[in-house]
C-alpha cells in the first residue's frame, strides 16, 4: 500500500514542471522500480494462486489471471512493457524483410 502511496504523490510531483525537471531521472528510475516490484508481485500471485483450492485445478492459474483484480493488476504493469514489445515485434519484422530480400536477391527464395 505504500508503493502505491508513493507512486500516486510520484505522479502528481511529476506533473510539477520546477520539480520534475529538477529530477527527471529520479522520476524514470522509481516508475521502473515500482514497476519491477508491481511485475514480482503480480507473477508471485500467479504462480502461487494454486494453493487455493478456488485454483487447484489444471486451469487454475488461468481463471486466477481471468479475475478482475488479476485483470487490473495487469493492466496497471502492462503499459510500461508495451513499448518494448513493439521494439521487438519491429526488429523483427525488419529483419525478416532483410532475410527474404537478400534471399530472393541471391536467387534462392526461402519459403517461409
């Protein structure tokens, strides 16, 4: 409860413009922390739910993930992560578009 505290007056410091250009970098190292301490929690959660008897089942973990608490919690982190998984998704749609125009290039199309 005081990690959110402190990330809500976080928030609402940073919006202060004298304050947050005094320390910009105060303000990204404590959002990439709070969400490293939010990202452990939430997988502990997931990972442990099955020693409730609620989520004890094969499909446990999933209807634990599937409950609107999980579901906020998730939708809390997963902003901060999006950024990198476009980063990945564009690396890698431009690496294939490398891969298959040296490949035709050459004369030898791979077929994918």
């Amino acid at each position: 409860m005081a990690l959110i505290l402190a990330n809500i007056a976080a928030f609402v410091l940073e919006t202060v413009e004298p304050i947050h250009s005094a320390a910009p970098a105060f303000f990204r190292w404590f959002e990439i922390a709070s969400v490293a301490v939010f990202t452990v929690e939430y997988l502990l959660r997931l990972w442990s739910c099955t020693a409730s008897p609620n989520y004890a089942d094969s499909l446990g973990r999933l209807r634990f993930a599937l409950t609107p608490m999980a579901i906020v919690d998730l939708l809390a982190i997963l902003p901060f992560y999006l950024p990198f998984a476009a980063s990945v998704v564009a690396t890698r749609s431009a690496c294939g578009r490398h891969a298959r125009n040296t490949s035709t290039a050459s004369g030898f199309p791979i077929l994918d």
